[in-house]
C-alpha cells in the first residue's frame, strides 16, 4: 500500500483537517481583537496539564483541556478587570505553563520523546480515540461558533459599542477563551502545544490579503488551515525525517506569502481598472 493512505498518515489527514478548520474560525475573532498570542499562552499553561496528566496516570489530553480552560477563565479575569495587561498576563501563563510541566516531567522521569511530541506535533501517533476527542472538540467550537456568530463578531468589532447594545460582553469574552482552551487541546496532537497558534492566526492573514469583509476572510482562511494542514502532512511524510508539526506550520506561512502576492496583484489590476 502507498504510504500516503496507510491508516496512521490517513488519521493525520483527517486530524489536520479539522483543527485546520476550527482553529482560523476561532482565529477571525482573535485577530480582530488583537489577540493574536492568547493560543501561544493557553498551549504554555496546557503543557502543565499534560504533564500532570501522566504523572497520574490519565490521558494527557484531558489534563491539557482542564488547565488550558482553567488559564482561559484566569487570563480572562485579569483582563477584564484590568489588573494586569494582557501582554503582562499571556507573558506569566507562558512562563508558569512551561516551568511547572518540565518539573514535574522531570520529577516523574517523564520528559522523553513523548514530551517533545505533545510539544510539537505527532499526527502520525493518533489513536482511533483522540481521533474521536479531536473530531467532538472541534464540532463543538464551530458549532458554538455558528450559533454566537453574530454576537462574538459585535464584540470583536467594537466591544464598547457592543456592550452599550446590550450584549452580554463579558460572558461573550469568557466563551471566545474557552473555545481557544478547546483547540488547544484539540490541536495538541496535530502540530504541538508550541505551534497550535500559529493555525489559528497565519491562515487568518492569507484570508486578509485575499479578502476585504470579515466572512471572505474566514472563509479563505479555513481554506488555507485545511489545505496547510494535508499540504504539510504530505510533505512530512514524503521526506521522511521531517516533523509533521513544523511542515504544517511552515506549508501556512508559505500560503501567507503567496496569497501576498496575489493580493497585490489583485489590488494593482483593480486600481487599474478604475475599481470596476
């Protein structure tokens, strides 16, 4: 059989593709709130998780998703309450997240290679049944997604204005962060706790330059996860050494500038024709 559909490389396929698809639709929002690095702090924290996850003995994916939401209701009430700035309070989950999962690996004589992969990615080591958490993670977000679209994107357009609406901002914010905590754990296994965010906001800049509404941009944004993400395993697998992790990534920002190029040349052509 041809590697490229053997059962490991086809689960890597679809794990890929589904949090290509949720993670630049979580994104839209974070990028347009400046929030671009909350993922990158929510993956830190999630390490602590997984860590201690193994020295109990259960599924480290679970105890990625408990502290990454844990993080997400933590960050999200410092923010609002404007103690800290949100740099400041990403920085200290980052810090604290990373520090307290190599201890604790480290004293249970757990921070081996299984380590480096929850780290950066191994699709190739999905089970059937982090398959099946990967795919009810991510229906869960895009089907929350779908059903508060209208209200998270009044927020993340204008929260002020939002608010004087009457829209229950606070509890809109807490939602969005949580939703981030679910594919993080959800893109843990795919491209890393270290790499997770970078689905969730490169895609995000290919959609914008190929996209002037909001939607357009979420829309070729998903394109552009999804395709990064088979693109990315495809070449992992046929050079053999690489890691799938570090492709997928790599394949996104590769798509970044090429929808760069093609977005000046589309703007160029239409400044042309007298914007017809």
């Amino acid at each position: 059989m041809n590697i490229l559909f053997a059962n490991f490389v086809v689960r890597a396929y679809v794990a890929g593709a589904l949090v290509g698809i949720a993670a630049p639709t979580i994104g839209c929002f974070l990028v347009q709130r400046k929030l671009s690095l909350i993922g990158d702090g929510m993956g830190h924290l999630a390490f602590a998780g997984v860590a201690i996850g193994v020295a109990l003995g259960f599924s480290p994916v679970w105890g990625a998703l408990v502290m990454a939401i844990l993080g997400a209701l933590l960050l999200e009430r410092l923010r609002a309450r404007g103690r800290l700035s949100s740099d400041l309070s990403l920085a200290l989950i980052f810090y604290f997240g990373i520090a307290l999962g190599v201890v604790v690996l480290s004293a249970t004589g757990k921070f081996n290679a299984t380590a480096f992969g929850v780290l950066f990615g191994s699709p190739f080591s999905t089970t059937d049944y982090e398959l099946v958490v990967i795919l009810a993670l991510c229906i869960l977000v895009l089907a929350v997604t779908a059903v508060f679209y209208k209200e998270l994107l009044a927020v993340a357009l204008d929260e002020e204005t939002a608010r004087a609406s009457g829209l229950p901002v606070d509890q809109l914010n807490v939602l969005l962060v949580v939703m981030v905590a679910l594919l993080v754990a959800a893109g843990m296994r795919v491209v890393g706790l270290l790499l997770i965010a970078a689905l969730m906001v490169v895609p995000v800049a290919t959609g914008s330059r190929l996209a002037h509404s909001f939607r357009g941009a979420m829309y070729w944004a998903v394109g552009a996860g999804v395709l990064s993400a088979l693109l990315g395993v495809v070449i992992a697998v046929e050079q053999g050494s690489l890691a799938p992790g570090g492709s997928i990534v790599l394949t996104s920002i590769g798509l970044f500038f090429v929808a760069a190029v093609v977005g000046r040349r589309a703007a160029r052509l239409h400044t042309r024709g007298g914007g017809q």
